[in-house]
C-alpha cells in the first residue's frame, strides 16, 4: 500500500503545519457530530442473515485483501457488526474502513460527505492526523485530489505509522508466502525436509536481528522492526530462488578467508565499544544475534548440500557471510 501524494504549494503547506501546531485543540473534530448507525443508508446495513456469517472476522483483512480475495461488501458488513456489537474498536476496524469505503464508493456509493464527518468525529487519530485525514477528503471532494483514499495516507503518529506498516507487511507475507509455495511445490520430500530445517534457523536469526539490532526507542519502532523483518524475509525469498535454480555466484577458498576475516575485524569493533551502540542496540544483543546467526548460516550450507550437492559449500558460506558484513558494518556506522 504505497503512500500517495498530493501536489500542494510550499507555502500553504507551511501555514497548515503552523495551524496544527500553534492550535492543537482548535480542530474541526470538534465541531463534527458523531456519525450513528442510523445516519448509514439502511440498504448498506447488514441483515440479521449477514450477521450470523460474520462472526470472528476482521474487517480490515477483507478490505485489503490480507489472505483473502478481497470483499468490500464483506468488510462493511463486519465494520457494522464491530459498531453495532460496541466490540472494542482496533485502529483499522468499524468507522476507519467505513470512512474509507464510502470516501472510494468501494461496495456502497460514493458519500464523502459521510466520510468527513467520520473523519472528523469518529475515527481516532492525532490532532494533526484529524486535520489531515479532513482536508484530504474536501479536497478529494472539490477534486482537487484524486486516487483513492486511504488512512494510512495522512498518518503523523508514530503508532498509526507501526499500524500501517503492519498492513503492509501482512500484504507482503502473503505475497511471499505464494511465491515460496510456489517455488518448493517442485522439490523433493527431502528437499522440502531440508528447507524447513533451514526455515527454522532463518526464523530464530531474523527474529533476533529485528529485536536486537534495530534501535526500538521510538514511538515509531513497531515500524522500523517490521521493515527490517521484510528486508530479511524478501532477502531470504531472493536466495531461494537462485537455490531452486542453483545458480548462485562462485566464490573460492581464498574469497571466504577474506570475507571470514573482514567479518571478524567488523564484530571485533562493535566488541571493543561501549555497552550501548546506538539507541536500544547493546553490544550484548549484539553478540547473541551473532550467535543465532552462526546456526542460519550453517543451515543453510546444510540445505545447500541437499538442493545443490555439486555446488561448493564454500560459496553459500562466502554469501552468508557477505550479508552478515553489510549487517554488522551498519551498526558500527551508526556508532559514528
């Protein structure tokens, strides 16, 4: 789900910047009255039969589509029934996808008028979201914007931003997911033996980079842990593809010594420095990272012999060990 943009002069850019910040309580919200079931176009609520069906479904995952095709008549009615059962509402349940769905005429026709209101009076957000989130629907209104809308597109919260980029990421495992099976579906059983061996070891060792080595004192660390669990996971995806090809790149002996003794001289640095690297990142998480990081790589050249016995298990250690490096060297970067 990309973040789109929308043309707007520097100047009144500024102003409305100036305005959220010198008048965070001065907001439209507050001259808004609350949207209610009963102001919803009767013909969109869902009957009494639609309610049966809709038990224990989210509406955000139908409307975005995160596993399932994607139903936005479905995810209206379960935006209702979250409403009309006073279930606690998430982020991106009941008004938020019936702000977005009536602001696109996904599955209902088109109402921006009703968007607004639920933008301003019943869907949660920071002040500055609000005025956001508001002037994006007017403008959308007097066609001044275009394309679709999304909440995801005003957000200046670091919470709103962990939430979007969780939306993201499960899109993106989806689509991961499918591209795997897709790969391994052609493998032998003891292929698929040896990958799942190799899958355990890359779940533990992403897991511990994300929680380990990436600064979380932010409000905005959800979001950072996530991008960097898609950069692994996408990263990962790209070698098992060369791996069911196995057409990785040749490295000699002489190439691992070299890589093996740049990787040393790299964690010796981060050894040597102080307990705190860098915001959450400690030498001691460091150093257990490494540690489950020395299993990934050992599986994979485990894995490697089973996929592609007449490949070197020198150049699958030289790989490993090239991205290994990259991750390292950036946190000494980041001591700098």
């Amino acid at each position: 789900m990309k973040k789109k943009r929308y043309p707007k002069t520097k100047f009144v850019f500024v102003i409305k910047i100036l305005v959220i910040l010198i008048f965070p309580f001065v907001s439209r919200s507050q001259e808004c009255e609350k949207v209610k079931i009963t102001d919803f176009p009767a013909k969109d609520l869902p009957n009494e039969s639609d309610r049966v069906l809709l038990r224990g479904e989210d509406p955000y995952v139908n409307y975005y589509g995160i596993g399932v095709e994607i139903d936005y008549v479905k995810a209206r009615f379960l935006a209702f029934v979250v409403k009309e059962n006073n279930v606690e509402e998430k982020p991106l349940d009941g008004y938020s996808i019936l702000m977005m769905l009536y602001a696109n005429g996904f599955g209902v026709e088109r109402n921006l008028d009703l968007s607004i209101r639920l933008a301003c009076a019943n869907v949660w957000g920071a002040p500055a979201e609000k005025e956001g989130r508001i002037q994006h629907l007017n403008d959308m209104k007097t066609a001044e914007s275009r394309g679709i809308f999304d909440i995801c597109d005003d957000i200046t919260s670091g919470f709103m931003d962990g939430i979007c980029h969780s939306i993201r990421s499960e899109l993106a495992v989806t689509k991961r997911k499918q591209e795997m099976d897709s790969i391994i579906s052609k493998w032998t059983n003891q292929e698929k033996q040896a990958y799942l061996e190799l899958r355990k070891a890359a779940t533990i060792f992403f897991d511990e980079r994300a929680a380990f080595e990436v600064d979380l004192t932010g409000t905005s660390r959800s979001a950072f842990q996530l991008d960097e669990s898609d950069d692994l996971e996408d990263q990962f995806l790209s070698e098992i593809a060369k791996a069911d090809k196995c057409s990785i790149k040749k490295y000699s002996v002489q190439n691992f010594v070299q890589a093996d003794s740049k990787l040393n001289s790299v964690y010796s640095r981060i050894k040597q420095n102080k307990t705190t690297i860098y915001g959450s990142v400690t030498k001691d998480g460091v150093r257990k990272t490494q540690r489950k990081w020395i299993q990934y790589r050992n599986a994979w050249v485990l894995f490697a012999a089973v996929k592609c016995p007449f490949e070197m298990e020198i150049s699958w250690k030289t790989m490993i060990t090239n991205e290994r490096i990259k991750q390292l060297q950036e946190l000494v970067d980041a001591q700098k």
